[in-house]
C-alpha cells in the first residue's frame, strides 16, 4: 500500500524514483533488441561502452546496456569495445535491484568474446600493514565467516543429495546458502605497491573461542 501510494505521489507530480528511471528508459527507447533503433533516437553512437560498479547494475538497467554491449562484442572491425569492472562481494544495492549475478552471466554469454579477466590485487593507496591484515582476516573467508553463523543456518540440505545425485548435480549444490555464497566469492592475495608507505590499524574482534580450539583469522589479526 505505501509503495503504491508513493507512486501515485510521484505520478502527480511528474517525478520518478530510482527504479522508475531505468523503466522508462527502456520504454522511451523503444525496441531494446535493436542498437540501431536506439542510436537513432538518441542521435548518437556509442563506440565504447565502460561500466563501474558493475555487480550493482539493475535487470532494468542491464535491459539497457545490453544490446550496446551485443553490438560491440560483434564488432569484427575493431571500432568498439567494452570495458566491465565489478566485484561481487562489493554489491551493497540489492534492495534497489542489484544484481551481481549479471557478472557471471556476462562471463558465460559473452565467453567467446570476451578477453580473460583481471583480478584487481594490487593496491595503490593502501599500506602493506592494511594489506598484511586484509589478507589475514578474508584468506579463509569460508572459515573463519561461517565461525560466527548459528548452526541452523549453516545446515546443509542433506535431504536433497540422493535428487541431486539422481540428476548429476555436483555435491556442493545441497549445502548450506552460506557455504555455496562463500565458496562463490574467491579471494586472492592482495599487496601495496609502496613497500614503505606506514600504516595504522584500529580493529575491534567479535566472536566466541570453543574451548581448546583455534580462533578465527580476524581475531587473531587484531590481537596481533
């Protein structure tokens, strides 16, 4: 009802909000399968097609970027090209249709195409004190994360392994949605390209030891 209500408000008012922006977008530019009937009607051409922040792009917003990007993939001349930065674990607007999925889905579509990634591991801003301490509390996110998760959480789905194998699928499709988020989110190594550049760290641990047992890498890194 509010949702509703707030659309009516912005309709009377010839206003649209975030997700309305992307939609009419796609109406005004008519067929979004055609990059020619889009080039037309915005009278411009776009030989280059850069994108940052690429894991919190919209459906809406990818129905609009796509055929932009089909036509420069396409392109044998070598006129075009595309350039797609995102992270996965950096995707911070699913509430307002975030989809970093879209990455993996470019990476399957457009596999052929597309030059091999780049993994960006190389800091420029950071000193090697802050990527000695990124490296130790994210090198085994899969642990130490699933260490602070409360065991309903993290079951695995054991009821659907003898279906799963029944239909081929791999193993890991009946753990937990923690597990399989994790597993999905690779972490390499990072360091500072300025050797000598000081640093400071302020962290604070949350979390309980079991007994006798190890602690997690963040805790550990903090009280180092």
């Amino acid at each position: 009802r509010a949702v509703a209500e707030l659309r009516l408000a912005f309709a009377r008012h010839g206003q649209a909000d975030f997700t309305e922006v992307a939609q009419q977008a796609i109406v005004a530019l008519g067929d979004a399968d055609d990059p020619s009937e889009l080039a037309l009607r915005l009278d411009y051409r776009i030989r280059h097609l850069l994108v940052d922040e690429f894991q919190d792009t919209s459906r809406e917003q990818w129905r609009v970027l796509e055929p932009w990007l089909d036509e420069a993939l396409q392109d044998d001349a070598g006129t075009k090209s595309v350039f797609v930065v995102g992270d996965t674990k950096q995707s911070i607007y699913g509430w307002r249709g975030g989809t970093p999925g879209l990455i993996a889905h470019i990476e399957r579509q457009y596999a052929a195409q597309l030059g091999e990634g780049v993994a960006l591991t190389r800091s420029y801003r950071s000193s090697p004190l802050v990527m000695d301490f990124v490296n130790r509390v994210f090198g085994n996110l899969r642990d130490d994360v699933l260490h602070f998760v409360e065991d309903q959480h993290k079951a695995d789905l054991v009821g659907l392994c003898d279906w799963a194998r029944s239909r081929g699928l791999p193993s890991e499709c009946t753990e937990s949605a923690f597990k399989r988020a994790l597993a999905a989110w690779p972490f390499a190594r990072h360091e500072s390209a300025k050797p000598t550049l000081p640093g400071w760290i302020t962290a604070t641990a949350y979390g309980k030891r079991t007994a006798g047992g190890p602690g997690n890498a963040a805790s550990d890194a903090a009280g180092d």
